[in-house]
C-alpha cells in the first residue's frame, strides 16, 4: 500500500475514534482491539469495532481527513459513514449557522 487508509472504529462507550495508518486497516484495528497501545484513546474503551475506512493514494492526503473527521459531530461523523453527503451539506450549514 503506497497511500494511507483512515478508518472509524466505534468503541464499546458508544464514541467514534478515527484513525489513519499506512498499513492494512485490519492490522491496526486489531492492535486497538488488543489494547497494544497504552495510553490511546481506545485502550479504556474497548472493545472496539471498525465501522468505516476509506483508503486514499497519498499519505498526505488521509491525514488530512483523519483532522477533519476527528472535528466533527457524531450526525455529520454517521453521515459520512453513510455517504449521506446532503446531510453533511446540511449538518454543516446548520454549525456555520450556529457560530454567527
């Protein structure tokens, strides 16, 4: 794999974590699924189940939307995961609503 991947796990608290990695999504999921990482988000909030991932071509480019996804609410995160992209239309129109 030459790109990056990010991927949605949903932790057993009801939260989303995203993440990107440069190797197979499976692998690092399963690392998060072991608790192989001390201190992550994910370690105190498992299990945890993959719900999502998206590869792209360039490294650059999937930590990019790893930052943007990792900002936004659960509704715009679950229409995302749903390829709902009118709701995002939406869901976003309404926060830039909200901030004037």
């Amino acid at each position: 794999m030459s790109g990056a991947s990010i991927y949605i796990l949903l932790c057993a608290d009801g939260g989303y974590y995203a993440g990107v990695t440069r190797r197979e999504v499976e692998e690092r999921v399963s690392e998060h699924a072991q608790g192989l990482i001390p201190g992550a988000y994910t370690a105190s909030r498992r299990p945890v189940k993959l719900v999502f991932s998206e590869a792209y071509e360039r490294v650059d480019e999937a930590i990019a939307a790893e930052r943007r996804i990792k900002g936004w609410s659960r509704a715009k995160k679950e229409a995302y995961m749903r390829g709902d992209f009118a709701s995002l239309v939406a869901l976003a129109k309404r926060k830039a609503k909200a901030q004037r």
